[in-house]
C-alpha cells in the first residue's frame, strides 16, 4: 500500500510489521501535509492518494487522523453505529425467534402497567433493537487509564468493529516512552494495523520503524 502526496513528490510505502514515521522539518510542508491528511480523512479534498495494488482507495473510509490522541473514545458515534448495525444484523439472523417473544412480553408487560389507570394511552409497537441497546446503555467497556491503554482500546474497538486498518498519528512519539511505543507497535502488528506518525522533527528510530525525513530544504531522505 503507498500514501502519495502529489504535490510534495512524497511517497511512503506501507507494510504490515512496520510502523511508517514521517519527520518534517519544514513548517510550511509539515502545515500542508497535515491539513491534506486531516481533510482527506474527513471527506474533503487534498492531493493525498492512497493506492493498493494500483487501485486508487478511498481516504476517507480507510484512514483514520488522530491529531489529539488524549480525545480518542471508543465509545464515539462512529463505532456506536456500526456496533449496533451488527447486532441488530446479529439479531435478525440469529435471535429471530428470541427477538419476537422479548416483543411480545413487552407488549403484554404495556397492556397491563395501561390497564392500571383510568385514561386511554397509547404506544409505538416497532420493536427495535438498538432503541432496546440505547435504553440499557449498551457500550464497549473501557477501562484503561494511562494514554497507551486508551489509545489500544480505540484501535481495537476501530479495527475489529469499522474495519479501519490505516491511522495517522500526529507527534505520538512525544507522548509515549519507549517501552509504552513497543508495546504499541506490538500490539498493532498483531491487529495487522498500518500506523502512520507525522512528528515536527526527527527523533530516536525504534525498532520496527521505517523513516523519512523532510528536511528544510525539502529533500527527501530515506532513513
């Protein structure tokens, strides 16, 4: 897979087992990379291209932009909705039966709490699974303190329930130690994740790193 921003000539390739660390040292083209990424991401334009086998991929369905990681949830709107699309397709090809007797019980549970008073009520009949799941506050259960922690769960929650496999981080080395960095990396090359770090400026290679580095005088060099 490469990640090509056409109007830098930058090209960087990635590959599974392999964090891919980009160091600008050029504000204005670490100020343009940025905004392209973070727009792509969101749908907008920019002269980033993501391609696999030379086919032209979405940006905005395949990559994820974390410029602020203490913000990541893995609660978000974004994975709420897919969790409850897949157990509400959960629920219509394996609970069918069980989902329309929890109907019925519910039905029978209304017309006798109704039967209580002396005015006539009425309510909605749809039975609808992930108004049930809102109603008990279904979630992913989070429980990490420290930043690693929180920034594992979201990728894992991103990874296994949207099916997001690329990440770009912006100065994440500046966040994590060392250790806390190899357990990352770890982590996501057992999730078979494609993470991608800008940073403002070159710092210690690790282990299981490829780097580029952008310098002043806008070369390229392949570390």
């Amino acid at each position: 897979m490469r990640l090509i921003h056409t109007g830098y000539h930058l090209e960087l390739v990635l590959q599974e087992n392999q964090i891919t660390v980009l160091s600008v040292e050029n504000p204005k083209a670490y100020t343009d990379l940025l905004h392209d990424i973070w727009n792509q991401a969101q749908g907008e334009e920019g002269e980033f291209i993501l391609s696999e086998q030379g086919k032209i991929k979405n940006i905005s369905k395949e990559v994820e932009c974390i410029f602020n990681p203490f913000l990541l949830d893995c609660n978000d709107k974004k994975v709420m909705n897919k969790l409850y699309q897949e157990l509400r397709e959960l629920t219509d090809s394996t609970l069918a039966n069980e989902s329309i007797a929890l109907h019925s019980s519910i039905m029978k549970y209304m017309d006798r709490l109704f039967i209580q008073v002396p005015y006539a009520l009425a309510y909605h009949i749809d039975f609808d699974i992930v108004g049930l799941l809102k109603l008990y506050g279904v979630k992913i259960d989070c429980s990490g303190e420290s930043l690693l922690d929180k920034i594992v769960e979201y990728l894992r929650a991103m990874r296994q329930i949207c099916h997001v496999a690329i990440y770009v981080f912006v100065g994440l080395k500046q966040y994590l130690t060392e250790d806390e960095l190899r357990k990352l990396y770890e982590f996501v090359f057992y999730e078979k994740i494609y993470l991608v770090i800008f940073e403002a400026g070159h710092s210690q290679v690790i282990n299981g790193e490829k780097c580029w580095l952008f310098d002043k005088d806008m070369c390229i060099i392949e570390l």
